[in-house]
C-alpha cells in the first residue's frame, strides 16, 4: 500500500523527507525490550510534521494472531 500524502495538514508544505528512530526509541519485539527495529518516519520538509511512522522491518516480529 502506497501512502498518498500530497500536503502536510499543518503547514501546507509539498516536500517531505524520511528520518529514522533508532536505540532507546525503537519498537523492540520482545518482552524485554532489548532488541528490536528502527521506526521510519515521514516528515514534512517544512515544518518538521510527523506525518506517518512505520517499522522499518517486521521480519522478526511475531504473528499478532499468536501473540
């Protein structure tokens, strides 16, 4: 699934630009928190908006139907 974001809603910026969280900031796939992926967000080149946040890569994370 593409997301269609064409203008930040809070600004009105047309540019946006890919950050990423990594270390204390991750989302961790295990109980204790040790290990996990970096968080990729979409930000709004302008004014710095979140606009929308992903892990990066849910390979090692466990089927919720199972969790």
């Amino acid at each position: 699934m593409k997301l269609s974001i064409e203008q930040c809603p809070w600004c009105g910026g047309r540019e946006f630009v890919v950050g990423y969280q990594g270390y204390e900031a991750m989302m961790t796939y295990t109980p204790q928190g040790f290990t996990g992926k970096r968080i990729q967000h979409l930000l709004c080149k302008q004014c710095g908006m979140v606009l929308a946040s992903r892990v990066a890569d849910t390979s090692k994370y466990q089927d919720a139907r199972k969790a």
